[in-house]
C-alpha cells in the first residue's frame, strides 16, 4: 500500500512506468455469483527510464521534509476514497 501511495504522489497521467510485484487472485461475489478476479500488486515502481526524460533532486532531504512528503501523500490518499 505504501508504494502505491508514494506512486499517486510521483506518477501522472500518461507517465511510463516499470513495476516488479505479483499477481493476487480473489473471488467476489456479484448477483449471486462467485466471480474470480485478479489484480496486480506492485512491490517496486518507478518511470521507464527508456522512454521518460527527468532530471533527479538530490538536495539533501531533512526528516521533517520526508514527514511533510508523507502527510501530503496521506491527505491525497484520503482526499482520493
């Protein structure tokens, strides 16, 4: 949950990306039926190098900055249910 966090805040619409996780199967239930689902949980997330242009912040990042990155990324996650 934590790395699809951090992805809202980092990703937009259209952006590549590569990710390295795992595909988890439930079943649901919808009109009386048992319907079996799938989806992917990602473990690793980041652009495609190969296809996205950036350039890398590398100030050094106190601990109340990485606070501040997670308040806003929970505020945006919640804004978001």
């Amino acid at each position: 949950r934590a790395t699809a966090d951090r992805a809202l805040t980092r990703f937009a619409k259209g952006d590549s990306f590569v990710a390295e996780g795992y595909v988890r199967t439930f079943q649901v239930v919808r009109d009386g039926e048992a319907i079996q689902r799938e989806e992917f949980v990602a473990k690793k997330i980041g652009h495609d190098l190969a296809r996205t242009n950036y350039s890398v912040d590398r100030t050094h990042r106190t601990g109340s900055d990485i606070e501040v990155e997670h308040k806003a990324a929970a505020a945006h996650t919640s804004s978001r249910r």
